[in-house]
C-alpha cells in the first residue's frame, strides 16, 4: 500500500509539471489543462496521506 501510493504521488506530480508544458506547446486546451491539474492534485494530496507519516517515536 505505502509503495503503490509513492508511485501515484510521483506520477501525479510529473502530471503536474507536463499539463502545463504540454499547454505551453499547444498540445492541450486550457480546459484540458486545468483539468489535469485538479486531478493531479487531488490524486497527489489523496496518495500522500498513506506514505508521509509520522516519524514514530520511542
């Protein structure tokens, strides 16, 4: 579970970086983007509660 969700929260932040290069080059919509960009978010802030814990203590 915490690897699977690593992997979504790095897919999701290169998501975050390509949307709006893709935008840029005029590849997508402005609506695409934005789309891709809420998704993205969502999907990084969603997986990164399950691997960015609290250290424990002793």
């Amino acid at each position: 579970m915490k690897k699977s969700s690593l992997i979504i929260s790095f897919l999701s932040l290169a998501l975050i970086v390509l949307a709006p290069t893709l935008f840029y080059m005029d590849s997508i919509t402005l609506e695409t983007n934005k789309m891709l960009m809420t998704i993205a978010t969502a999907a990084w802030f969603a997986s990164s509660f399950c691997w960015m814990g609290r250290e424990k203590k002793d």
